[in-house]
C-alpha cells in the first residue's frame, strides 16, 4: 500500500521536520497580559488616591505611632521633720477615641450615648457631656473624660470592657467601650487635711500650683515631663512594636519651717477662739526668734485642699500674710524702741497723762476713761495709754515734723511698709505713708498703731527683733530642698538687719514683761507658770475692708518666751469679734498662752531660771 506524501518539509531521510509557531501573535498576548496587570494598579493605585482616599486614611490613622506625656511625679512637701503635708498619689485620666465610638468601629449607631451611660456614674460625670465628647469625631482624636482618677475607678471601666468584649465574641457585635483608655497621671493629696492649707495651698486639674506654696514654688515642685512615642493598631499598643522614651524628671522635695505638732496646736486654738467669739476670722504665727524661721501659721477659717469643692471661696487665702490691718497697741513697741534707742528717756522717765489730749483737729483718749496719771515710761506701756505714747513720741525730735521722720526711720527699719521676704503669693507689704505725708491725725496716732497697716508676720517679726537682741531676721517658711538626686539642699541663710542695739532690745523685754506680770498690766490671761513671758496687748479699730471705714475691732497679743532666754514668738490677732468681750488682751492672751505653753514643751525648752525684774508703772502721787 502507498504511503501518502508528508506535508510540508521533510528531512534527507524522509522524515517530517516539526515546523515552529511564529512569535509574533505569542508577544502579542504577553504584552496584552502584562498591559491588563499594569492596568490593575493603576486602577487600584487611583481607587486608593482618589476614590477612597478618606476610607483608607480614617483606617490608617488607627495603626499609627503615638506620642504621649509622662507625666513628671510632682514633689512632697514636708515639715521640719519630715512629715508629708503634701504628697502625689497614682491617679488616671480616664481619656477616650472619639473614632473608635462611630458605627464603623462601634458597630452600633449609638456607641457614644451607650458609652456615656456606664462612664457617668463611675467617673461621677454627665452623661450628656461624655456624650458629646465621644461624638466629636472627626474634630477630635482625644477627649479627657475624667481628670485624677483612682486606681480602683479604672478596674470598673476595665471590667466593663472585658465583658463588653467577650459578648462581642460571642454574638459577632461591637464593644462600644473599646475606644476608652487611660493615662497615668498624678493626684495631689494632703495627708493633714486643712493642717497649713493656707500656707501649702492646692494644685488645680492641670496638676499646677493653684494657692499658697504650691503656686509660689511651682516650677521647683513640677518637675519636667518625659514623651512617649509607641505604635497601636485599633486602638491598642502594639506590645512587640519599637518604642521611644524620654523618661520624666521628678519634682523637687520641699522641707518647710513648719512644725505640724505646733501648727496644730495654733490651728486648735484660734478655730477655737473665732468660734468663740463669732469673729470673721483669725490667725496665730509662730516663730523661732533666732532663726526666723515660721514654725506655724495658722488661719481661721480655713479649708481642706483634698475637697475645694466643698470649701468656701472666700477662706482660700492665707490671711496671715495677705490681710493688712491696723495693729493698734501692738505697735507702741517700735515707737518705745525709737524712744529708748534715741536715748529721749529710759524706763523709769516720768510721764504725766492726762484724762484726754488734745491735738490737731481732735481730742484723744485712752481705752478707759481715767483722771491724771503718774506713770514712768515703763507703766505707759504696761497700762497700753495711747496718751502717754503721744507724749513720749513727740520728745523725738525739736518739732512734730523732725519726730515723724525719726519714728518712720524705725518703722521701716522694722519692715513695715515692705515685703517681708517670704515671697508668697498675695502677700500685702502693708501701708506705710512717707513721714512729710502724714496728715495732722495721723502723726498722733502711728505711734499707738492707727493710721499704718501691717500684717500679722510683720507684726511677729517686729516682737522676735526685741527678743534676738534687736537684730531682725528675715521670716522663712523653706528649710531647704531635696532634689532628684537625693541630696538635700539647706535653704539659704536669712538677711540679717540691726534695727535697736541689744541694751535697748533687752530694757524693752523687760518692759514687756511688765505688761504680763504687773497685776497693773493689761496683759495677765498670757501668763505661763514656770516661764517669764513678755509682751504686747492690742485694740485696735478695724478698717471694714468692704466699705474702707472703721467698723469693728482688731484684736490682739503678740510677745515671746521664756523672756530671759528667748526662743519663740507667738502672735495672736482677731479680727472684728462680736460675741464677749473684744480686748486683745481679753481673748488673745488666752490663745498665746495656749499655743506658747505646748510649743515650749514641744520642743523641750527649759523654764525661766530666774525671776522678772520689777520695773516701776507709776511715780509721785498714783504710786501704790
């Protein structure tokens, strides 16, 4: 049989050779599946940029890097002892996502109202404010919902959460909490409650110094806060993810000159005493005579920093330093020290006072009416006479106007009219006219206390330069510092004024003792068994600082102990009693006594080894 003739060419052999496809159509269609990819991305790539570009960045901007504060851990205040006035505590700011509460991420149309039901009462808020707050996507990624919260505040929220999402796995639904966080922060507390508030003062929600130290000292309590920078995905830290540190520098410690044990006892006392005697408020200022250093200043009334809340607005003040009033009999002891130190008289000079006294454009008295009187210097301080004061003062220079200047060269020397160096927030330096500018009353009645203002650490200090020998140490309130490294810092030392010379600082203690210990005395109800004790009564007329005329009176004490050996100074002042009686010696000599009396068996000073020397208060015919 006959083989048919292959087709197509064939090899010498005969056999049939395999005939190749021709490339072309086969690059054709590469080319065309290569376009049809290409064309894929670019279609996507547009999608991305153009069609969707909102969608994708909303997703993107969960699984991004974070950066947040660390909060720096703010410095404890302290007493002298180094008991915690005020301390920092763990807290959390409860903050939340306001994306992570849109039906996207939710996955319900209400997430914020839901939300903002459960958070309301754990966090004692409004439920329509949190509300509002998580709904404020896109103008926000993050709202503070609660400031300071506790440890205990956040495991609430915690375990609502955790439940949420476990019927969220169960039931394929959303957990509208998820979007809920917190950042660690600090909460100020004060372990004595309203012991020194004044003087320590509060922090506000932004943890800065709001009152009182914490204001004036800020900076050094603050310290520096640290950042940092962590990726998250959902909401969540991404755990194995790189993270960036900058860790925070604590605050400062800040040791005060306060005695918490004494402040106490001042605080006890006059609380006690303004109740009393129904009065608008009151202070006590204690004093170490050698250093000048503030052991107490105690205010009432006063508030607790833990809770302002509660407290009225209008006790938040440390009116120790903030209150200028006109000091009355008190300040006759600049005015006795001007007399003394010119070498115009000595205790024993004798003055002759009469009932009343006519100068300027008035008539003066003493506080009770009285015939003539045949005091010695000394028994016109002892008996408080505003007449007898007048007469000596007037001996300082050749005329009225040359006496002016000499008693306010004392007067300020003294620290009147000055800040006293504390530097405290709201502090008054007080109101001291030039001498060429006092009107006619007034160069008759600055030297018994009207007519010049002061405030009651002014007035402490003017007692503790008598009782240091007549050298003024300017009043402190910081001990020193402890900063991060552990080391403590002394404050540094107090400027140092002579004001008198120590024979006129020591005629004038024993003057004052006389006003304790003369049964004459107007001082008696501060009298310490044991201890000699000197010092000052004062009644003054009270300037209303509503209405700027007189209403009222200012009472006072003020005087130091043991007089022999002095080391603290107490001051008393009462403003505006309207209950019982209102002389300062009437019921703040009992709160100097008070306070005088445990101070010196707090710090373990021995008694008076000695007795008063007996000063002459009378001469000639009233002579007993």
């Amino acid at each position: 049989m006959r083989r048919p003739a292959p087709r197509g060419p064939v090899s010498p052999s005969g056999a049939a050779l395999l005939r190749l496809g021709r490339p072309r159509p086969r690059l054709r269609l590469v080319s065309l599946a290569l376009s049809l990819v290409m064309l894929t991305f670019v279609i996507r790539l547009f999608q991305v940029q153009a069609v969707d570009a909102a969608t994708f960045t909303a997703k993107a901007e969960i699984n991004r890097n974070f950066k947040a504060t660390l909060p720096a851990e703010r410095g404890t205040v302290t007493d002298r002892n180094g008991i915690d006035l005020a301390t920092t505590v763990d807290a959390y700011d409860i903050t939340a996502d306001p994306l992570l509460f849109t039906p996207e991420y939710a996955k319900v149309k209400d997430g914020p109202q839901r939300a903002a039901e459960l958070l309301a009462p754990i966090v004692d808020g409004n439920a329509q404010t949190i509300a509002k707050q998580l709904a404020n996507y896109p103008k926000s990624r993050n709202e503070i919902i609660a400031h300071q919260q506790s440890p205990q505040v956040w495991n609430q929220i915690r375990d609502l959460q955790n439940a949420l999402a476990d019927k969220a796995a169960k039931d394929n639904g959303g957990n509208y909490l998820a979007g809920v966080f917190r950042l660690r922060h600090s909460k100020r507390v004060y372990p004595a409650g309203d012991l020194a508030a004044g003087v320590i003062g509060w922090v506000n929600a932004s943890d800065v110094g709001g009152g009182g130290l914490e204001n004036s000292l800020d900076k050094l309590l603050a310290g520096k806060d640290g950042t940092i920078t962590y990726a998250q995905s959902g909401g969540r830290r991404v755990p194995t993810a790189s993270v960036r540190e900058r860790a925070a520098e604590p605050g400062t410690d800040v040791e005060l000159t306060l005695d918490r044990d004494i402040q106490w006892a001042a605080q006890r006392a006059i609380t006690d005493q303004v109740a009393e005697s129904d009065a608008d408020r009151g202070y006590v200022v204690v004093q170490d005579t050698r250093t000048g250093q503030i052991l107490a200043m105690a205010n009432s009334p006063g508030f607790d920093a833990n809770d302002l809340s509660r407290a009225d607005a209008s006790s938040l003040h440390n009116f120790a330093i903030e209150d200028a009033y006109e000091p009355g009999s008190v300040s006759k002891l600049m005015s006795m020290a001007a007399v003394l130190d010119e070498g115009v008289a000595t205790p024993e000079t004798h003055v002759t006072v009469p009932g009343t006294l006519p100068r300027a454009d008035r008539v003066f008295h003493d506080d009770v009416d009285h015939g003539t009187w045949y005091l010695t210097l000394n028994g016109v301080l002892a008996k408080s006479s505003n007449i007898g004061t007048i007469l000596a003062a007037e001996q300082l220079g050749k005329n009225q106007k040359q006496a002016n200047r000499v008693l306010y060269s004392y007067l300020s020397r003294f620290g009147i009219g000055r800040p006293t160096g504390l530097d405290f927030p709201g502090e008054t330096p007080g109101i001291l006219a030039k001498p060429d500018d006092w009107n006619a009353s007034q160069q008759y009645t600055i030297p018994f206390g009207q007519g010049l203002s002061l405030n009651a650490v002014q007035a402490t200090s003017v007692y503790s330069t008598i009782a240091n020998g007549g050298v003024r140490v300017e009043p402190s309130l910081v001990r020193g510092t402890t900063g991060p490294d552990g080391q403590f810092v002394p404050a540094a030392a107090p400027k140092k004024t002579r004001v008198v010379s120590t024979k006129t600082a020591r005629t004038l203690a024993t003057m004052l003792e006389s006003v304790v210990g003369s049964e004459q005395g107007t001082g008696v109800k501060a009298r310490i068994a044991g201890y000699r004790v000197a010092g000052k009564t004062g009644t003054a007329n009270r300037v209303d600082p509503d209405t700027g005329t007189y209403s009222g009176y200012t009472a006072s004490f003020m005087g130091f102990a043991p007089a022999d050996k002095p080391r603290l100074t107490v001051s008393c002042v009462i403003q505006n009693p309207t209950r019982g009686s209102y002389f300062g010696g009437q019921i703040c000599g009992p709160v100097f006594k008070q306070v005088m009396e445990f101070a010196l068996k707090s710090l373990r000073v021995p008694p008076s080894g000695t007795r008063a020397p007996a000063l002459p208060v009378e001469w000639g015919s009233s002579k007993s």
